[in-house]
C-alpha cells in the first residue's frame, strides 16, 4: 500500500468528531426537559445493557435540530477538499441510524452512512471489523477523537486525529501505519474530556435506574 492516503476511502466518526458534542447525551437532556415520564419505558433497555435498542428508541421519540448541532469547521474543509480529490466519503458512527442519516442529509456530503441500529451499536470493534471487511485492512483513512476510536485506527491506513487529548492522540501515533493531526485540542475541548472521564452518561443511567421508583412515589 503506498504511503499516499489521498485516494483511500475517508472515514469519519460523528460525536466529538464531525461535531463538537454528543449526541446521545444531547437526547438525553431533549427528553429530560420535554416528556420525563417517557424515561422509565427505556431504563430496562439500559440496565439490561441493550444500548442500540435504547438509541434507536430515543432516535424516534427524541428530534434534534440538525441545523443548529456545533459542527467542526476544520472537518468539514478536510471532507470537502477529500471530495474534490474524488475521494468516497462515509460517514461511521456508533449514533442510531436515523440520525446520522439525517446529519448525512443536512450537510449533503457522505456517499454512504454506516450508523447503529435497533440490534448493533456500531462503535469500537463492532465499527473495525465492519470498515475492514467492507473496506479492507489498511485501506481506508479514519478521522476520529477519543479512545473508542482506537480499534478503528489499528486497521486503518491513516488515523486522523481531532482535538483528542494528548494521551488518545500518543496511542494512535503509535498502533496507525500513518497519522494526521487537523486540530489539537482547545482548553474547552480538554475541559469537555474531563468532562467525559466524569462520565455523565452514566449519571443518566443512575437517573434512569432510580426514576420508576420516584416517579411511583409522585
């Protein structure tokens, strides 16, 4: 394989990466201030650890204005300059299938979307051994941002890194044949990583473990 990655396919993650924030915690929060009562019905799904049926629910119940998400601007110059070399373009994450189809439909630049749906949650291994067989080991170019990404970068051709911290961008460096760096990160973005290392997500798994039994005394 040559050293050149400019004609291998470009793949890029969505949370963190294409955009700034997360969007599964974003839906969280829409569902949280819109329809509480509905959190109860998806708590089971969650503790039972069925996290691509929990996303595809809040993906039906749960809209998010696509406009209005905080997109990576140094992202979407590397893709548009990727498209004008001919390049395919997939956009790869582990969010529910419907909104990264839409995310895919606002911004009109992915020849194709691989997402999560009601049975996989495309993220981590799941995503690299999806793109190595679809694409082949070592022949595609991945941009991505934080440790999940790993797995993806270890069969890459070229692992592009984006704002990630100091410690995920030394393990991509060392595991891709190649790597790019578009940004690095801001104080805000290593503030969102400790932000992430306290592990809001599961807050709201506590908050949905606890709330039948709140709700029931309401």
């Amino acid at each position: 394989m040559s050293h050149n990655s400019d004609k291998v396919p470009l793949v890029v993650d969505l949370d963190g990466t294409l955009i700034k924030t997360d969007n599964l915690l974003e839906q969280f929060l829409v569902l949280i201030r819109t329809n509480i009562r509905l959190l109860p019905s998806l708590a089971a799904w969650l503790i039972q650890g069925k996290k691509a049926r929990l996303k595809d629910q809040l993906a039906r119940i749960v809209e998010i204005n696509i406009a209005s998400i905080p997109y990576r601007q140094e992202v979407l110059a590397y893709i548009q300059k990727a498209r004008a070399d001919g390049r395919k373009i997939i956009l790869a994450t582990a969010a529910n299938q419907q909104v990264a189809k839409a995310v895919a439909k606002h911004l009109n630049i992915f020849d194709e979307v691989l997402a999560s749906d009601a049975s996989t949650n495309l993220k981590g291994s799941a995503k690299a051994n999806l793109l190595k067989n679809k694409l082949g080991f070592r022949r595609f170019e991945y941009i991505g941002e934080s440790r999940a990404d790993v797995p993806v970068w270890k069969v890459s051709h070229t692992a592009t890194i984006v704002a990630a911290s100091p410690a995920t961008l030394a393990v991509a460096q060392r595991i891709a044949p190649h790597t790019k760096v578009l940004s690095t990160a801001s104080l805000a973005a290593k503030t969102s990583h400790w932000f992430k290392m306290l592990r809001p997500y599961q807050w709201v798994k506590n908050l949905l473990v606890f709330l039948p039994l709140i709700l029931a005394h309401n």
